[in-house]
C-alpha cells in the first residue's frame, strides 16, 4: 500500500522519501510570478483507505506564551473559507501548524494526485499572511502582509 504513494507521486517530477506509510516530497509551486519551494507529505490511513495531503507550514515559537491568539483565531476561520476539505491542523511532535486535506484512497491516479497537490499549494500561498510567523509579529492594528519574497521554502523538520 505505501508504494502507492510513491507511485501517485513519481509521474510528479518530485524529490521524495517514503518511510512507512508517509511520502515525504517537495512541491515546486508557481503564483503571481512568485515560486515556492513547498514541504509536503502524503500519509496512507492505518486500514489504507485516506490519504492526508499536508504542506508544512512555519514552525511555531518554542514558548506557547509566544503564539498569538489571535492568530490561531484567524487560522480557525480560514477553516471556513479554504474548502475542498481542507483545514489547518498543528502537529504537536515538531511545532508545526499545516495545511491539510485528506481524501479517500479510491480512484487516485498520478493526475488527480497532482491536482490534489496543485489545489493544496494554492491555498498555502493565498494564505501565507495568516500563517506566516513572520507576520504575527506586527503589532495587532497593522493587517497581514503577503510574501515579498519571489522564492519561499517551507522545510520540515522533524
């Protein structure tokens, strides 16, 4: 079953690592003229029948004190908005907020799996003022800023 994964992914032109039942990869992104160099990952169910697609945000401050509420806040209501069953999540093992979607594990070929993907970097990108780490750390009355940067890596650690 976890060679399904790499097989869904190989067509993809994607850096990859399979462990268990999770491909690690890296997703070449393109908006606005902006690219990103998004750290994603697919994790096959314990029975096999879900994918969870996830792009890895920024790690979170190491003191929870540090987090905002309000950005957490901001985070939960773009839940709402995102669609497509996507949603944001935090992974406690490494501190890390991501973008999720988890999709069933019938009919997914090398195509849908990459338009799953393509849909998935969408929303991190359209979204990177409100999980952006980097933007928490504006005073409350100034909005979000979109990236300035043309190139954006999101790496994993774990």
């Amino acid at each position: 079953e976890s060679q399904n994964l790499l097989k869904l992914s190989g067509g993809m032109g994607l850096t990859r690592l399979l462990f268990n039942r999770v491909c690690d990869f890296t997703f070449k992104a393109r908006q606005d003229g902006n690219e990103w160099d998004l750290t994603m990952s697919a994790v096959l169910s314990r029975d096999g029948q879900y994918i969870w697609v996830m792009a890895w945000l920024d790690p979170l401050p190491k003191n929870p004190g540090d987090v905002p509420k309000m950005a957490m806040l901001r985070l939960l209501a773009n839940n709402d908005r995102l669609g497509k069953g996507q949603f944001f999540a935090y992974v406690s093992g490494n501190r890390r907020i991501v973008l999720q979607r988890v999709v069933e594990n019938r009919g997914i070929t090398q195509a849908k799996f990459r338009e799953i993907v393509t849909d998935l970097s969408i929303s991190v990108i359209q979204t990177y003022p409100y999980w952006s780490v980097e933007n928490w750390k504006q005073t409350p009355a100034s909005a979000p800023q979109t990236p300035a940067s043309t190139k954006k890596t999101n790496p994993k650690s774990k």
